[in-house]
C-alpha cells in the first residue's frame, strides 16, 4: 500500500517550469493553470487556450481536465467549478480573462470587485472552442512582435549555435526554455520568454 502510494503521488508530483504549447511561467500564471491527465500523464499548461490547443491535437486520447481552483488554491475536475470570464483581471493566453472557483460565493465576490460572468465549469471547453481560433489569431500577431524582439536579444546576449542544437533536440517550447537559460547571459524571464519564441517559431 505505501509502494502504491508514493508512485501515485510521484505520478501526481509536477516539476515542470513552464507551458509546454507557449512558454510562458506556470507558476506567474499559477491561477489560471490547468492540468490534462491521462493515465500515467499529467500535462500542466498556463491557461485554458493551451489547453484546448493540446486536445484538438490529441484528440484520440480521452482525458480528465482539470482546472486550478481560486478558491482554495488545489487543482479540480472542470464540472467541479464556476468560472468567472471577462473580469477587469487580466488573464492568460485569452481576449477575457478566466478564473475558476469551487465557491459559489468566492466567484460572486470576485465579481463585485472585479467584474465578468459566470460560466459553468461543464460548458467552459464549449466557451473555449467558441472563441479558439480569434484568441489564436491575436496571440499569433503579438507573439510575433515578441519573437522579433527575441531575436535581437539572442543576437546581443545568447550563444546562437547553442540554442539552434537545442531548438533541434527540444520537443516543445517548455523544454527549449529551461535548456535555453544556460546559454544566455544577463536576460529577465520577459527576455528568455522572448529568445525562446524566435527560435521555436522558426520551427
């Protein structure tokens, strides 16, 4: 039974640094974060755009969703939360912002001071798939503005051939990340974020 229960909880432990679809910090965007799990599999990104991107890619695999609860700051199942959308907040990955609450009443205090609706943890994908595509159209365009800035700070800061063997050998932008901090000098997470965008959009 312990054996049981160190391997859940080592399946269920999760170290990753940042979202795997655009890069950006887990733990700067901690309350709007979402979890996909799939047997032995738990995939954390920043948002639930990221997440939506990972299921219309993947969608042979079933999965349990999860969303990070501003309520008590745990991780629970979609059905189990009310999310406030459109809030003055400022969100992530997203033209309105989305905060998930287990409590009927931390989300309705929420609203009062900052605004939004509620939607139903059950028809927030339905909400995410409605607006999917404007939202990516718009991350595109700015990431794109970012990426262009990241090449210059490459150019000035980063060892270029380091970062190309890594662009090649990383599997997602997350990975290319956390390889690429040792080969730049004297550059803010805002800097590396921006680095890591050019060379994963030159992909």
């Amino acid at each position: 039974m312990k054996f049981i229960l160190i391997f859940v909880l080592a399946i269920f432990a999760f170290a990753e640094e940042y979202c795997e679809i655009c890069g950006m910090n887990l733990n700067h965007h901690k309350h709007t974060n979402h979890r996909l799990i799939n047997k032995n599999k738990v995939v954390e990104t920043c948002s639930l755009h990221c997440i939506y991107d990972i299921i219309i890619r993947d969608s042979a695999n079933k999965y349990t969703i999860q969303g990070f609860d501003n309520t008590n700051g745990e991780f629970k199942n979609l059905k189990d939360l009310l999310y406030v959308v459109g809030s003055d907040k400022k969100g992530t990955m997203t033209s309105e912002s989305e905060f998930a609450f287990s409590s009927k009443e931390k989300a309705n205090n929420f609203i009062k001071d900052n605004g939004g609706r509620i939607i139903q943890g059950k028809d927030i994908l339905e909400y995410t798939k409605n607006k999917f595509d404007k939202d990516k159209q718009i991350l595109e365009s700015n990431q794109a503005k970012i990426a262009a800035l990241g090449e210059k700070i490459a150019q000035k800061y980063c060892n270029i051939k380091e970062l190309e063997k890594i662009r090649i050998e990383a599997k997602n932008i997350a990975e290319f990340k956390t390889k690429a901090k040792g080969s730049c000098n004297n550059i803010d997470g805002k800097g590396l974020q921006a680095v890591s965008l050019y060379f994963w959009k030159k992909q």
